[in-house]
C-alpha cells in the first residue's frame, strides 16, 4: 500500500511540475512593443474597436482599412496592405457617441 501512495505522489508532482514549467515559457510582449497595424485583419479577427464596430471580432469584412490588429513594432509595414494606426477610434468601444 506503501508503494501505490508513493507512485500516485510523484505522478501528482510530475503533473504540477510539468504544468509549472509549461505555463513559465509563454513569453507576453509589453504592449510598448507592439504596434497597432490596420487593413490587414481577416473578418471577425480584429483586435478592438473602429469607427463602424463596438470590439474585437466584430468587423465583418476582410482587410477594413480601419480594422487593427497588435503586431511586433516593425512588422506592420512590411504587411502588404498594413499600415501603422493611431486613429483615436481604434480603442476599446470603438468610437465614441457625441
């Protein structure tokens, strides 16, 4: 009986230790690292708001040249159709009611 709670032990740190280890390797980039880059979003997969939609996932056509995704600073403009946005709607809630 010894034996079985020494074995179901270390399979139960192996898993903590497997999952600890997993979940240290993912890396976040600052958001100081990043870059708002427009018109090169698929439908449904930009990253917050514009003048005609409320957030994220809610553009319903391909490559809106207000559309944003967060890309790595530089990588925007080497996108054919990307360009670098600071378009005050480009925000969370898109634009706002006046």
């Amino acid at each position: 009986m010894k034996t079985s709670s020494q074995l179901i032990s270390s399979a139960i740190a192996s898993l903590f230790v497997l999952g600890v280890a997993s979940s240290t390797t993912t890396a976040y980039a600052k958001k100081e690292d990043n870059e708002k880059c427009a018109g090169v979003v698929k439908a449904g997969k930009n990253d917050c708001g514009t003048s005609k939609s409320a957030c994220a996932g809610t553009v319903s056509a391909d490559r809106d040249p207000e559309a944003w995704i967060y890309v790595p600073k530089g990588t925007c403009e080497r996108i054919v159709g990307g360009h670098v946005t600071n378009d005050p709607n480009a925000v969370h809630g898109g634009a706002k009611k006046g």
